[in-house]
C-alpha cells in the first residue's frame, strides 16, 4: 500500500504535469492556440487520458486540469499545479482509505 499512495500523491502527479503542463502546454501557448488554447487542449487531453474513470470523471478531471492550467499560466510554473494534482489525490486518497 505505501507504494500505491507514493505513485499516487507523489509520482503521477509530478510526472503527468511535467508533460501536460510542462512540455505541452509550453509548446502549444507559443503557437496561435495562445494560452487559453494551450489551457482547454491540454486540459481535454489530460481528461481522456484518465479512461478509467468513465466519460463524466474524464469530464470532471479536464475540468481539474483546466484549473491546474490556469494555475501554470498565471505562476510560470508546473510546480503550483503539481501540488494541487498532489493534494486533490491525497484527499482522495484519504477518503477511500476511510470508507473501509
């Protein structure tokens, strides 16, 4: 179990934001999509890469993942987002473990 809440809270939050908001986000913002363009491709991309979920929680995630864009555009940074991606999978983390 240690390992599943460190890839969880940790090793997927990092890792997916370097890449979605990272490098394409980076990319695309500098291309006529702009940053609101970047924002809504990457936010949809980051939702259907949750398939797992269904179509109403990849909804749901690119709506998390639009947030987490707007948070990288206005900081300049991934390192806001990856701790909101971070923290919303530690809390749900915390409530699964709980409804045992």
């Amino acid at each position: 179990m240690p390992l599943f809440w460190l890839n969880a809270v940790l090793i997927a939050p990092a890792a997916e934001e370097v890449i979605f908001r990272g490098f394409l986000y980076r990319a695309w913002s500098a291309t006529q999509l702009g940053p609101s363009g970047a924002i809504v491709l990457t936010a949809i991309l980051f939702g259907l890469g949750h398939l797992e979920y269904g179509w109403f929680g990849m909804a749901g995630i690119a709506v998390s993942g639009s947030i987490m864009g707007w948070l990288r555009w206005r900081s300049g940074s991934v390192i806001p987002s990856m701790f909101t991606y971070a923290a919303y999978n530690a809390c749900a983390m915390i409530v699964f473990a709980l409804a045992d």
